[in-house]
C-alpha cells in the first residue's frame, strides 16, 4: 500500500470538507462545515489568511459558537475562547492487524434511534441524528439491543477516521470495541486508505487500548469552541 501523506492530518476537516465529503460541505472558500445535525466539526483552509475572521463571520454570522480542532489561533479583539479539551491524534502502525469480524452488521438510518441511544449511554464524543452518513458504521447487537459500535467520520485524503467508539457498560471487557475497531480499519484498508484515531487526553485507558492494537501518538491537539463578536 503506498503511504498517504500525513500532512493532511494537521487540518483533516479541511481536506474532509472539500474532498471526500465536499456533498455534505456549507460555506465559503475559507471556512466549510458540516449541516448541524451531522457534525460539529469545521474546516478553515488556513488560520493565518487575512481574510479567515471575515470570512468566519460571513458563514456563521455574530455571536455564534463556532468548533476549532487542530488548530489554536490567536483571536482578535471581541472573540472569546468557548471552551478546550486537550487531545490526541492516533494512526496506524504497521503493528495494526485489521480484520473483518463476523457478528458486526453494518448501521445506517433505520439504526439511528439505537445508535444514539448506545452514544447517550456511553459519551464517545459528538453523534447527531446524520453522523451515520460520513461513512461506514458498524454495531453488534446483543438479543436486538444495539451494545457496541463504531465508523468512520472525518475523510482527510487517504485517510479514514475510526470514531464513535462505544461499548455498553454491561458488555465491557469483552473485546468488542477492538474487533469493531479493526473492522473498520480492514474496510478502509480495502478502499487504499489508512486509519486514524482522536480521543481525549484524559481517555488513558482508550489510548492504551488503541496503541496495544498498533495504533501510535502522531500529535497532541485540542478541541474546542469560540465565539464570534
């Protein structure tokens, strides 16, 4: 398989919104988001154009919340910082052992009741009612109840994002988020491209969990809000 460029990885809602989900992205040609019921993510083309804060305030209008990742710039006078979570960004190494695992079923629209039931139980991070239509999303279910699950979300080029990793507490320490994990991470494998991770800094044991399965730290990030004047 012949190695995608990591640089998209610094800005990958960017490389998302105008490649692999350029049908789902609103916005201008400095700043692109995605419809609010499928992700809070947002893409600004680069933080230093002179134009960005206008171009900002163009798509989101004045005293709004808007999401920054990977990136923290310096605000001009009248922005405020909304909030910050430190993170992490994971990829694969050649460690990783992707395989497809027979029990997991794919997800989709008629699933999406279960799916943000499971998220509402577990907290994995943001799901919305569309989140489903980023990509492939997968789910075991356990006598009908949807009990793990995890996709694909962002799309940067040649890479594909495994989130909304979730397991229901009473079906913990089974091993059912890293088979669902390396599913995702064989079909994406199948498509040329390689796999990524975010979590939460604070989330030891998830980083843990995903460098034993041969993912390795690329860089240290934050997520966040600010709010426009």
């Amino acid at each position: 398989m012949l190695l995608p460029d990591q640089a998209v990885l610094d800005n990958p809602a960017w490389s998302s919104l105008t490649g692999h989900h350029a049908h789902l992205a609103i916005g201008n040609e400095l700043v692109l988001h995605y419809p609010e019921d499928v992700s809070p993510f947002v893409g600004v083309r680069d933080w230093a154009h002179p134009e960005v804060w206008d171009a900002i305030l163009e798509v989101f209008g004045h005293g709004a919340s808007v999401g920054v990742s990977h990136a923290e710039p310096v605000l001009p006078p009248g922005w405020e910082p909304v909030f910050s979570i430190p993170g992490v960004q994971l990829v694969e190494t050649a460690a990783l052992e992707a395989r497809p695992d027979e029990e997991a079923v794919e997800l989709g629209a008629a699933d999406s009741a279960d799916m943000l039931a499971l998220v509402e139980r577990t907290r994995p991070g943001p799901f919305l009612p569309r989140t489903h239509e980023l990509g492939r999303y997968v789910g075991i279910r356990r006598e009908g109840t949807l009990v793990a699950m995890a996709g694909e979300r962002l799309h940067p080029e040649g890479w594909t994002e495994i989130s909304a990793v979730a397991v229901d507490a009473a079906h913990r320490r089974q091993g059912l988020a890293s088979r669902l994990v390396l599913d995702v991470a064989f079909h994406a494998h199948r498509r040329g491209d390689r796999v990524l991770l975010h979590a939460s800094a604070s989330n030891t044991a998830a980083i843990v969990g995903y460098q034993k399965l041969g993912f390795a730290l690329r860089r240290r990030l934050a997520f966040g809000a600010i709010r426009t004047p």
